[in-house]
C-alpha cells in the first residue's frame, strides 16, 4: 500500500480534513472509534493489511504518517 | 462508609498525616493500609472478594510477563541460528500458552463478578424453583474491570506486569475510586501512585477544593433532588404522566449528572491531596452535539474500557473481518456490509448496560444507546447532504445550541430505562409524553413534588452555576482563576460554607448513596 493510496482512504472518510498535514487525529475526535475500525476492514479488505487490536491506540492513528508507519511495519512482518 | 460519612473523612486526615510523615519510599504503603482499612470499614466480608481478585490478577500477569520476556530472549538468541518456520512456530506455542493463561485468569474474575451480580438475576428471570440473597462487594464491577484491563495489557505487551505485590494491590484497591471509579489503567495511574508526592499546600488546596465542589453537586443539588424523583418515579405513578415525565426527565438528568460528577470530583480531589493523578471521567457531557460524541465525554472511563477492550478487539478479530469481507463481496459497500460494525456495537452496548446491573432494563438501556447510534450513522449520508445544502449552518451559534439541546433530550429519553420499572413502565410513560398534554396541571402542582420555593431557586442556581463553570472551563479560565493562592483557599472556604449551609445533611437525614454505587 503507498501513502496516497492511504491518503484517498482516509478523505474518504472525512473529505474536509487535510489528512497529509492533520495531527492528533484521535486526540482532536476528528476520527471517531467507528472510523478507525472502518479504516481496520479496508486495510484488511482492499490491502490484506490486518491490524490487530493491539495496534488500535491512538499513536497509531493520531497522523496519516503514524498510520503508514504502522502499515508498513505489518507488511513487513 | 461513604464518601458522605464523618468516618471518612477522618479516615483521609489522618492518612493524610501518615502519608507525609513517612519516607518517600514508604508512602504507597500508607495509601495501601488506607485502602484495606476504608475497605474492611465499608464490610470486612467482602475483603476476601477483593483479595481474590488482586492475588489471581497479580498471579496471572506476572506468569504472562515472565512468558513473554522468556519469549524475547529466546528469540534474540536463536534469531540466527533458527530457519524462520521454526521461529514462528515457537512464538505460537507460547502464545497459545499465554492466553490460556489469560483465560484462566479473565474466567476467573469475570465468573466471580457474574455469579455474584448474575446469579439471583438469573435465577428469577428463568423462573428456577431457588433463590439466592448474595450481597455484591462494594466497586466490584469497577475494581474487576480495572484490574481485567491491566490483564489484558500485559497479555498485549503494552507494558511489563507489576513485580510488588503491594503496589499491585494498591493499583486495584485505591479507595477514592473503589466506590464509582474512575476506572483507572496502569501505565497512567502508577506514574504517581507509588512515586511519594511531597507536601505542597497549593496542591493540598486544589484537592480540598475539587472535593468541596464535588460535595456541593452531591449534598447541595443531587440530594436535594432525590425525594421529589423518587415521587416522580414511584412505581404506578399513574398521577404523573405526560409532562410530569418531562420535568422528571430534566430534573433526573441534573440530579445524576451531580450525584454522579459528584462523587468523581470527591474521588479526584481526594486522590489529588496525596498527589495522585486520576483519569478524568467527564468533559462537559451535557455540550455535546451528537450521541456519539456524548459517550466520548460521559463516564469516559468507562467508555474507553469498553471500546479498547470489546468494541475494537470485536471489530479487528479474523471472524468479523472475514463476516465484512463476504459481505461486501456479495453487497458491496451499502448498509448490509455494515452488519459486522453493527453487531460490535450492539454487542458492545448490551455488554455495557449488563455491566450496571442485572436486570432487563439495564440490557435495554444498552441496547437503546447502540440503536440510537447505529441509527445515526446510518442516517449520516442524508445529514451530510442536508448540511451540503445548507453549507455554514453546522457552525452557527443558534444550530450548535438546537444540537446540544437534542442531545441532552435524547439522552434523558434514554434515561428513562433508568427511572421506570420494567418496559412497560418505560413505554408508559415515554407514550404519555405524546398523549397527556398537561403542563397547567405541572406549573399548577409543582409544590406537591415537596420542593420548597426555596428549594427551587437552589436548583436554578445551581444548574445555572454548573453551566457557567462547564462553559468556562472550556477556556481554561476556572483553572487559571485558581492559580492565585488567596483566590484558592477563599474559594475552598466559599464552598465549604455553602456546603454547610445548604447542604442536605445533618440529625434526621440520611444520604443517598451515590448512584454508580449500585454498579
């Protein structure tokens, strides 16, 4: 998966918010719980990327790049 | 013992004097004799209960750390010398040892919960020919959720299991929250737990405060309150209907949000004489704008718990994300690809409500928050086209007002799961709100509820004094205003006299318990 393909996931979600420069995506609420699992079924559907529950913290969601970071390290794995 | 007792009062100042009279060190230990004591004053029969809990728990985790710390080395040494497959099928065997133990342990904490708070339940509702009368030990719900929490992350690696027993026993026990939370976690709550505040009179005089306020909510409004709901609520109240519903919506919302926010300032006050810092439990709940966004600021810990260890757990296992995946392979990305997200949130919902209590009307309570959201969310596409149409209506002062008002009548409609007996009590009386038009009568009657002229202008004032703090703290100006020490001691002062003043206490009065209490 690259960034931008993460990138148009996420504006999916929420069109209004710059997700390339957003930070505290968690910590500010603009993602909501539902979201996040929303955003866990595309990894896993689209990508065959699985997050598991433990990676479900906010440092992980809280900035696209976290989230990418996180990605990769699963891919890597 | 309660919060409201003299006992505990005394109980916090003379710990007060231990715990700064004894070395750094030590002082966790002080906070411990504390939390037995307080416990074994509330009924030394349920210490065994607790005592189970904190051994099982402490046990467990240290078997689960000493596991995986055995894991790491194992695989560092043979990250060489062993092919890959190999590697992996180690780390499965130890896995599944782990959660083995896991399940012990979880299995046997939730078990004990649930017989107790369960089995008389049960028993009633599938009509079985015995019955049992076993009293619920004092903050079981919430000791057992904390410590099933920190379970859960030393089995996930989020942080090594604690090595003391007593500073473990001390993280499930401390008593400022054992009687309504805040349901703490471990990596947050023992950064100061154990370190040894020293003595700081400023801190000393924002505890002091935080507990008066907390008081005041409690003694002042909540208390205050109870006996005209209990009116209002009685069952077969057939004489209050329609708009007498309303009122009691309203005042109920008031009388938990200061009973319940209450009990948690006394708790975080308390915590904060011994430089304790306890997670916050509300943000101002009664501003939100949705529902979604009400249970992120309402009970948060609580929340949190039950989306970090159930909702997304449920949401990211293999089978739900298989059910999404076969979904939306035969329906696309429509309604019915969302079963799976639907079901986590029913789920998560009922277990929720079941958590409060044993009875049908706390599962239909929980079960009422997880349609109302599914409901929403489901509706959010013609939401979002309707405020296409309208661009700039969502941030107008006059809209976030309509928004917040919706939301508190929303969640008081909801609360009635709370006030009457059974659905048909509850339907009875959310249908009268529709059929009886009586307000005449209410504004005519209002003195039959037993509140005095007095009493009312009480109740204004302080909702009125709730909101205006609850809107300022929103810009951090209350806290500023207390930085000032003579602004701090004059306002613990105030709230000590307003507290004696009009506070319901005294010969002749016996306070309600705290409403989470129960739980």
């Amino acid at each position: 998966m690259t960034f931008e393909q993460l990138l148009d996931l996420l504006s999916d979600l929420h069109p209004e918010v710059d997700f390339l420069h957003a930070e505290g995506l968690i910590d500010n609420k603009v993602l909501t719980s539902f979201d996040v699992v929303s955003i866990a079924a595309e990894l896993s559907e689209t990508y065959d990327v699985e997050l598991g529950a433990v990676d479900i913290v906010p440092e992980n969601f809280n900035s696209a790049r976290a989230l990418f970071a996180l990605i990769q390290k699963r891919e890597d794995e | 013992m309660t919060f409201l007792s003299g006992g505990f009062l005394l109980l916090v100042g003379g710990l007060l004097i231990i715990y700064y009279a004894l070395p750094k060190r030590l002082r966790y230990l002080a906070l411990l004799g504390g939390s037995v004591a307080f416990y074994a004053l509330c009924g030394p029969k349920f210490l065994p209960f607790l005592a189970v809990t904190v051994l099982s728990v402490y046990g467990t985790a240290r078997l689960l750390g000493r596991n995986l710390a055995a894991q790491k080395a194992y695989t560092a040494l043979h990250k060489k010398n062993l092919p890959k497959e190999a590697l992996t099928a180690y780390k499965q065997r130890q896995n599944r040892k782990r959660t083995a133990l896991f399940l012990l342990g979880l299995l046997l904490n939730l078990g004990l919960l649930g017989a107790l708070k369960y089995t008389s339940f049960l028993l009633e509702a599938f009509h079985a020919p015995w019955r049992v009368d076993w009293v619920l030990p004092l903050g079981i719900s919430f000791y057992t959720f904390q410590s099933i929490g920190y379970l859960i992350d030393v089995k996930r690696g989020k942080y090594p299991p604690e090595t003391n027993l007593l500073k473990y026993a001390l993280f499930a026990s401390f008593f400022p929250q054992m009687i309504q939370g805040p349901i703490s976690r471990y990596d947050m709550l023992s950064k100061t737990l154990y370190e040894g505040a020293d003595f700081d009179w400023d801190r000393l005089g924002r505890g002091l405060v935080r507990m008066l306020w907390g008081y005041g909510k409690k003694l002042i409004l909540a208390d205050r309150l109870a006996p005209a709901l209990s009116l209002l609520f009685r069952a077969q109240a057939a004489e209050y209907r329609g708009s007498w519903v309303l009122l009691g919506m309203v005042l109920y919302a008031l009388r938990l949000y200061a009973d319940f926010t209450g009990g948690i300032d006394i708790a975080l006050g308390v915590g904060e004489l011994f430089g304790v810092t306890m997670p916050e439990n509300f943000d101002r709940p009664y501003l939100s704008r949705n529902i979604e966004e009400y249970w992120t600021r309402w009970h948060m810990t609580m929340g949190s718990w039950f989306r970090d260890y159930v909702f997304y757990p449920l949401n990211v296992s293999k089978a739900f994300l298989r059910w999404t995946k076969g979904l939306r392979g035969r329906f696309g990305n429509g309604f019915l690809s969302r079963l799976p997200l639907y079901a986590a949130t029913l789920l998560t919902w009922l277990a929720t409500g079941v958590w409060h209590g044993a009875g049908w009307n706390f599962a239909l309570w929980g079960l009422t928050n997880g349609v109302v959201i599914i409901l929403s969310l489901t509706l959010k596409p013609l939401y979002d086209r309707f405020h296409g149409r309208f661009p700039g209506l969502k941030e107008k002062k006059g809209y976030r007002c309509f928004e917040i008002l919706r939301t508190f009548l929303l969640m008081s409609l909801i609360r009635l799961w709370d006030c009457y007996a059974g659905p048909a009590g509850v339907w009875g009386a959310f249908s009268s709100l529709f059929t009886t038009w009586n307000y005449g009568q209410v504004a005519a009657q209002l003195s039959a509820l037993g509140l005095s002229g007095a009493a009312w202008a009480i109740l204004l004032v302080g909702a009125a004094l709730l909101l205006f703090v609850s809107l300022k703290k929103g810009e951090g100006s209350f806290r500023r205003f207390l930085d000032s020490p003579w602004k701090l001691w004059l306002t613990a002062a105030g709230l000590l006299l307003l507290c004696l003043l009009l506070g319901a206490y005294g010969p002749g009065y016996t306070a309600s318990d705290f409403i989470y209490g129960r739980f």
